[in-house]
C-alpha cells in the first residue's frame, strides 16, 4: 500500500483521499505504525498507531511509559 501526495501549505486543508488511505491502512491491519510526513516540520516524521492491530494493546499500551513533556511555545497558535 502507498500513496504519494503533494506537500501542503500551513493555510490548505487535507485532501479527502488521505482519509481513504488513512481508513484502509487503519482497518487492514498490516502494520502497527505507518510513518508519515510531519505537518509542522517537513524535514521531519510522525508515527500513527493502529489501534486496530491486533497486537496494538499487548505490544504498545503494555509497555508504553508517560515521560514529561512540553510543548515548545513557539508552536502555540496564542503565543503571545
């Protein structure tokens, strides 16, 4: 499965078709994660989970551990 989409700029919405792709990469279950272009950085990747995998729960939730975390400030829309 793949799918190869133009780059976006900051002000456009997403096109409908990374909502079918997003939807059938989902619900076939092939994989855990899918890597994926950042929105915010270009030169940079975000992972999806799947909680639709059937091992989402045993192999991710299980073993996941909460780790502090702060938004850079620059990155909020009412940064003053």
């Amino acid at each position: 499965m793949g799918c190869t989409l133009d780059p976006l700029s900051a002000d456009e919405d997403a096109p409908p078709e990374l909502t079918v792709y997003g939807d059938a990469w989902c619900f076939s279950k092939d994989s855990i994660a899918l890597h994926v272009p950042s929105a915010l950085s270009p030169m940079e990747y975000d992972y999806l989970l799947n909680p639709e995998h059937p091992v989402f729960f045993y192999g991710i939730i299980e073993k996941a551990e909460a780790i502090p975390f702060q938004l850079d400030s620059r990155l909020k829309p009412d940064r003053k």
